[in-house]
C-alpha cells in the first residue's frame, strides 16, 4: 500500500471514530432505552384533550421499545395551531417529540386558518384515539331542547378561541344552515366553557366532544342536566341514535360536501402525530405502539373504568389516506368552506375594506 493512500485510510478512520454516538445508527430500542419523550397536548389542563393525552402517556413508556418516560407537556394556543406549528418548524425530527391534538388540525392550514404555518400531508401521522363524535349541548333550563328550536330562538354559548372546533361548528352551521347560535368565544379549553355554562354566563357550549362528556361529565348524562341538540357527525354514535347527524341536517349535496370536508376530521378525534422527517424505523415502532395501546387489555380495563372512550380508533396509515384525500377536495369547495368557519371579525374586516 502506497504511503499516501495508507495516510488517507487513516485519516478517514480517524474522522469517523470522531463522529458523535447520535449520527450513528441505533435500533429504535437502543434510541428510546432510558430517553425521556415528550408528548405534547394541544388544550390545557383539566379538558378533554389533557384527560386523554395523559391517559395515553400513562401507558406508552411500557409498551416501547426501551420503556422511555413519557412527560406530558401542555401547549395550549390557537386550537393546536401554535403547537403543531413549533412541531412542524423547530421540535426535534428525531421521534422523541410527539403531540396530541384536535382532528381540525388536519386541515386548518388547508382552509387559511390564521397562523397556521405548516403542510398537514408532510405530517408523521400515528393514531388517533377514536372517532369523536363533538356534539352541541344546551343546559336543561334553556328554552332550547331540539335543533329544531335554534331556527327560530336563540342560543348563546360558549367557545374557545376563534380557530377552536367549539367555535367553528356553531358559526359554520349559522351559514350554512341558518341556526340562530350566538358564540362567545375566549374560553380557555372545554374546562372554561363548562365552567361558564354551570355559572349561567351562557346557555350552552356549541362543540362538546361526546367522549369528554361521558369522561368528564358523566354526571350531566345521569342527571339529565344539558341536552343533546346534535352531533358533528355523519355517522351516529351509538349512543345517541336519536340525535340529528350533519347529512340529516344539511339541504343540498354541495352544503353535505362543504360540511364533509369541515367537520370530516373530527373521525380522527384525538390524533397523535409527529413531526416530519421522523426516521422511517422509528415512527414504525411509534404506530406499532398505538396499535398496541387500542388493544392492551390493561388500557382497555382502565378505559371501561374511568369512561375514556376508545370508539373506532384510527391507524396512522389510515389518517395519512384521510389527510390526502381532503388535500384534494376541490378548489371551489375549500374557499365556501373556509369562508363558512370565518371568525365573525375577519369577515367585517373584509368586508370594510370592499
């Protein structure tokens, strides 16, 4: 061997002794062994999103490969925009860094969402909890007992932030639908929009996840304290056989589509993603995980017991399709249902500036 090329050989053994332990391969165990992960939450504490974020990082730790530690860190802003937007642009792409969040998310960037910095498609989607079936509830004593009554009283009630499903739904089904829903919005999670329906401020919450009701408020189903006016749904859940779904309330084909693609990703209820680029390896072992979640017979004991409703979960192969499939909608019918979940604010503006 010629001197200069043993010189070469050498050198290049050299730089690659020097290369830091995280450039070189591991196994996803040898990744996650002793890591702590992160699992961010899109609302703050005490509220559904919490309830089932922490529910699901009680279990995850156990069923990885390395048993890391899982630590739940709550992001609230925006209904998840701001969260997934630090996911998206800055979180590391390393799968050590995961969030749960609200099923708008997936097209909120899509429809023009104010803030919303970030291409749902390019997302590493791992599962979603189950399909929520969000409702719109009014407190017994309200003159409000059926949808019917919103066509001609109204109904104040509560909201989180503009972009917030609580505050989407009600204000796209006065659009649409003509409902007479008036939405005060600036509740901090569902906790504040229960707290001020208990208190009177107002007499309903216009987006209330059936899963969180059974959850957190079993009591107001036993005790008969709201009723249920409808369900965000195109399906009806099984308990509420009764209560009107979006094509019983919708009165063409082109409002049904509108409503599909606004109201469509609410079937993945409570999804948990990542951000891009995460190791293909990696986010196998993280799908691999959740599917393994829906099926642990220790989740699915503390599941029937605490009323944690796991209805129809969904597989992140299966989200990717559903998120893909909505990116092609047409052009035409994302404008009419962006303009239809325009905050009230944006629309005054635009409409001085005319």
């Amino acid at each position: 061997m010629s001197p200069v090329k043993s010189l070469a050989l050498k050198a290049a053994a050299t730089l690659l002794a020097g290369l830091p332990i995280a450039a070189q391969a591991q196994t996803p165990e040898e990744f996650y062994k002793g890591r702590e992960m992160r699992l961010l939450v899109s609302h703050p504490p005490g509220g559904g999103y919490d309830t089932y974020a922490r529910f699901y990082g009680r279990h995850l730790g156990r069923l990885m490969p390395g048993k890391p530690t899982i630590v739940v860190q709550n992001m609230p802003g925006a209904a998840g925009v701001g969260m997934t937007n630090y996911l998206f642009t800055q979180a590391p792409k390393d799968g050590s860094v995961i969030a749960l969040g609200a099923g708008p998310l997936a097209t909120a960037a899509l429809m023009g969402s104010t803030g919303a910095r970030y291409d749902a498609r390019q997302i590493s989607w791992i599962g979603s909890m189950n399909a929520e079936a969000a409702t719109a509830i009014a407190w017994h004593t309200n003159p409000v007992k059926t949808v019917k009554d919103l066509e001609t009283t109204e109904l104040v009630i509560a909201a989180g932030g503009a972009t917030d499903i609580s505050a989407i739904s009600p204000i796209a089904l006065n659009r649409l639908l003509g409902l007479k829903i008036k939405t005060v919005t600036g509740y901090r999670g569902s906790a504040g929009q229960v707290l001020a329906l208990e208190r009177g401020e107002v007499g309903g919450i216009g987006g209330y996840n059936y899963g969180s009701l059974k959850s957190v408020r079993p009591d107001w189903l036993k005790e008969k304290k709201v009723n249920i006016l409808l369900q965000y749904t195109f399906e009806a859940h099984p308990d509420l056989p009764n209560v009107p779904t979006l094509p019983q309330l919708a009165k063409t084909d082109e409002q049904k589509q509108i409503l599909s693609l606004i109201f469509e990703p609410q079937r993945m209820g409570r999804p948990i993603f990542g951000p891009p680029g995460i190791p293909a390896d990696r986010l196998k072992t993280l799908r691999a995980a959740f599917d393994a979640f829906v099926k642990d017979p220790a989740v699915l004991a503390e599941s029937e017991k605490t009323r944690i409703e796991l209805y129809r979960p969904m597989p992140g192969v299966e989200m990717t399709a559903l998120v893909e499939r909505l990116h092609k909608v047409s052009p035409d019918i994302i404008k009419k249902a962006a303009a239809a979940t325009l905050p009230p604010d944006v629309i005054k503006k635009d409409a001085a500036k005319k």
